[in-house]
C-alpha cells in the first residue's frame, strides 16, 4: 500500500492506495467520531462490494447501515440526494455518524455533497470504486449534483477525512469504464508533467490490461498531482482550474447529448483534444503535440473528437461553466505538452473554427 496526503492544515486526509484495502478496518476506524457509518453505494455496486465493506466493519464492531441509489449519471439529482436524507432520518443518523462513499464518482459527489448538508456537516469517507474516482474525484473535496441546465452545477466543498483506493476492485470495471478513467490520468500529464506523459504513452497498453504496478503507479502519481494542485488553491481562487483541462468543452457535451449518453471521463477525453486544438490555434501548440495528444487519447479508448452540437448550442451550454467569470468564458489550455494555462481571451472565431473542424 502507498500513502500520501492532502495537505490542508487541520483538515488534512490520508489517500491509500493499494490491494485489498476494502478489508482494512484499520484504515477507516481512526476516522470515525462513532461506531455508527452509513454505507452510501448504487444497484451495480452493492451486489459486488458492499458485504465485504460491511463485514469488514462489523468485525470491528461498527454498526452499519446501507444506502443503496440507482446507480447512473442520470440519477445524480436532487432527487436521489434526497433518498439519501430520507435514510438518514429513518435511521436516525446522528452528527457524529460517518457516512461511507463506496463507488464511483458519481456516489462519491453525492454522498459528499449529502455529508455537507446533513445536520450541516457529517463526516465522509471515500472509498472510490472507478478508475476515475479513485484518480480524480474522491479527491480534493468538489461534491454536488448535476442541474438540468449544467453539469455540478448544486455543489459544496466539502473535504473527506481519508480516501481508499482499493485497486482490487478495479478487475471489475467495464473496459469503457477504465478508459473513461484514463482521461483524466492522460490530464495529469498534459497539465503539469511531461515525463508522466511519455510514461502513459509508453505504458497504455500495461494500464488497459490492469497490469498492477503500472495501474498502482498511474494512481499514485495522478493522486500526487491533484493532491499537489489542491493544497495550493482548495475552493479555486485561480490554478485549481487546471484541474479542468477538457471539461469546459466536456459539460457541455455532457449536458447537450444528455446525462450518461457520452461518459464523463469520454467527453473529458474529447474535450482534451478540442483544447489541445485551441492551443495549437493560438499558437501555443505544433500540430506535432497536437498529433501526440490525440494519439494518446485515442491509445486509452477514447474518442478524440467532439459529436456535432451547432456553434449557438456549444456556446450556450460552455455559458453555464463555472469558470465563466463576468459572462466571459474562461478556458484551460496548453502552452506547451506538460504546462496548462487558463485564458480569457480566446477569439470567437477560433473557438467557431475549432467547433466546425472536420471531425
Ligand atoms: P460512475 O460513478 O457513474 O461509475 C461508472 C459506472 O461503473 C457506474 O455504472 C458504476 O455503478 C459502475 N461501477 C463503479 N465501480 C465499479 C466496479 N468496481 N466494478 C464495476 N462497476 C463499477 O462514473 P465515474 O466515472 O466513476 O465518475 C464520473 C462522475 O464523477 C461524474 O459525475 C463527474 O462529474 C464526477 N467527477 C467529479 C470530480 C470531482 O472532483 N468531484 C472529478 C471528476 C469527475
Ligand atoms: N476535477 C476538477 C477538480 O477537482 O478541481
């Protein structure tokens, strides 16, 4: 197992990474203020995951309660956070009362974000299901819900007291699932290391076939840099925006094709080439870097072009971007393979001459 840490003074939180952590009471009973943990996972989930937490826990003499959602990006509503509150309440949950993330991101945003509501504050654990929340999600304390009109757009901050990653369960992710999970493992490379992107390039074929050292590496090393990025600047004052290399572009094809039509870690995938194509326009970028971005996206699964929403539609749905700062939409682009920049000042017929190009 490796360790490493969140860095946010009194706040800071273990992130664990390794084989079998799901059997590991000791990792989360440091964390619990009472025996008591609500164990918040989906239909998919459960039937794979959720007896062994369960066991592992009443061995240790924690009493477990279990929330089981639909599971689907669809189902992350107001509608489905409220199943959560309604458990909660039956069961009489109390301040002191851990509530358990046991999926992917879209269990880990929601239970998060319910953690921050209840009694106005409970403490959570993730314990991340997916690649992708075990490289991104459960990290770094961004929780929520999707608004029909915009992707996490009902949200709080809301750190968690230790992740697990355990990379045992990943045997059991769909391929496409892993693939969506490389997205934002390809990000980290072209945000802030070079050198972790020729290690991808180099080493995609050992990540899609769940090779262990290379998978526990590609976690560790994406894990340090969100952890790196998020200690500098928690509620994204400025550089945490890096973080949303390809998103912009990403929500909105999210939100235009409709919830869970386009996976989010797909449409983070496409994103990343139409940004990497941006940069290249403004100069930023050779078409060679460019090549090499597709390239790499296109090596993890991933489609690197964007499906066909209409310029007026594109820009609408960019509108609704956290980022947009004064109605003015704000984009993480790269100045060289390895190096993010975030910019204002993008041309309305750049970004038309990048949203019409062939795909
Ligand atoms: P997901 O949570 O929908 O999980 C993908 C699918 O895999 C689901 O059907 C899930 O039930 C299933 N699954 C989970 N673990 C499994 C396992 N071990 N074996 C088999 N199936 C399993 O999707 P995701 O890609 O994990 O997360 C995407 C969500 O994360 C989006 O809502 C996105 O907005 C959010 N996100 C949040 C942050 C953040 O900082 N909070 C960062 C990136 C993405
Ligand atoms: N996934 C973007 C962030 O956590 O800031």
């Amino acid at each position: 197992m490796q360790t490493l840490s969140v860095e946010l003074g009194d706040r800071s939180y273990p992130i664990h990474i390794g084989a079998g952590l799901l059997d590991r009471a000791d990792l989360m009973l440091p964390h619990l203020a009472q025996k008591r943990v609500a164990v918040v996972t989906n239909t998919t989930v459960a039937p794979l995951y959720l007896q062994r937490l369960t066991q592992t826990l009443t061995a240790a003499g924690v009493a477990v309660h279990p929330i089981v959602l639909p599971d689907g990006e669809a189902c992350k509503n107001w509608e489905t956070l409220n199943l959560i509150f309604d458990a909660l309440l039956t069961w009489r949950a109390e301040r002191k009362t851990t509530l358990i993330a046991l999926g992917g991101g879209v269990i880990g945003d929601m239970t998060g974000f319910a953690a921050a509501c209840y009694q106005r504050g409970v403490p959570f654990i993730q314990i991340p299901t997916t690649l992708l929340s075990q490289v991104d999600s459960s990290v770094g304390g961004k929780t929520g819900i999707n608004h029909p009109l915009g992707k996490n757009m009902i949200g709080a901050f809301y750190q968690p007291k230790a992740v697990l990653a355990d990379t045992d369960t990943l045997k059991t992710l769909p391929p496409r699932e892993l693939s969506a999970g490389l997205a934002e493992v390809i990000k980290y490379g072209l945000i802030r290391d070079a050198d972790f992107l020729a290690w991808l390039e180099a080493n995609m074929d050992r990540l899609r076939s769940l090779d262990a050292l290379a998978i526990a590496h590609a976690i560790y090393r994406s894990c340090e840099i969100k952890a790196q990025v998020v200690g500098e600047d928690e509620r994204e004052g400025g550089i945490r925006a890096i973080l949303n290399l390809g998103h912009t572009f990403g929500h909105a094809i999210e939100t235009g094709m409709g919830y869970g039509t386009w996976l989010h870690g797909e449409a983070v995938g496409a994103g990343m080439a139409l940004a990497a194509e941006t940069s290249r326009r403004l100069g930023w970028l050779s078409a060679g870097d460019v090549a090499r971005a597709r390239a790499l996206i296109r090596a993890a699964g991933l489609p690197d072009a964007a499906p066909e929403l209409g310029l007026e539609t594109w820009l609408d749905y960019m509108g609704h971007d956290k980022k947009v700062e004064s109605g003015k939409l704000r984009f993480v682009l790269l100045k060289r393979l390895g190096e993010a920049v975030i910019t204002g000042e993008v041309p309305r017929d750049v970004l038309a001459g990048v949203l019409a190009a062939p795909r």
